[in-house]
C-alpha cells in the first residue's frame, strides 16, 4: 500500500490520482506520522460496499438461526401463499 502525506496529495493530487487510476492501490494518507484517511479508486470502494452489505446479511442470517428465529419451510410456503391471495 502507497503511503502520502497530506501536503503531498494537495499538491500532487491530480498525480496521486493517476496513480492510484493506475495501479488500483489504495493510498494511505497521514497527518502529523499519523494515519488519517484512505483513497480508493471509486469501483473498489462500491465493490467493497456491496460485500460488506452482503456480509451485513449474512450475519443478521446467522444471528436469527442461533436466536431461534427461523421458520421452517412448510410454515413460510404457508405464510407467503396467504400472502399473495
């Protein structure tokens, strides 16, 4: 991973992006030694949304079934058929 400092990318911004256009690596960006922000490219950051949401579903899936909160298939065919009359 690329590390810039924060004055670097106000000055070079247009470079830095190019870059990172380019190589498709994130870019750490520090303030004072300390980190402070990452730049992605705009197609990593969405396909990373898309998997933590997927992610996000998945764990509400497996909090359910240790929960106790499922319902068997006969009972939600049950359910949705009424649902759609």
């Amino acid at each position: 991973m690329k590390v810039e400092l924060v004055t670097n990318l106000k000055r070079q911004a247009t470079k830095i992006l190019a870059e990172l256009h380019e190589s498709k690596e994130a870019v750490l960006i520090t303030e004072h030694g300390q980190p402070s922000a990452y730049l992605v490219d705009v197609q990593d950051y969405e396909f990373m949304q898309r998997r933590l949401a997927l992610l996000e579903g998945l764990s509400k899936g497996e909090r359910a079934i240790l929960e106790g909160k499922t319902t068997s298939h006969t009972k939600a065919r049950e359910r949705m058929q009424k649902w759609l009359k």
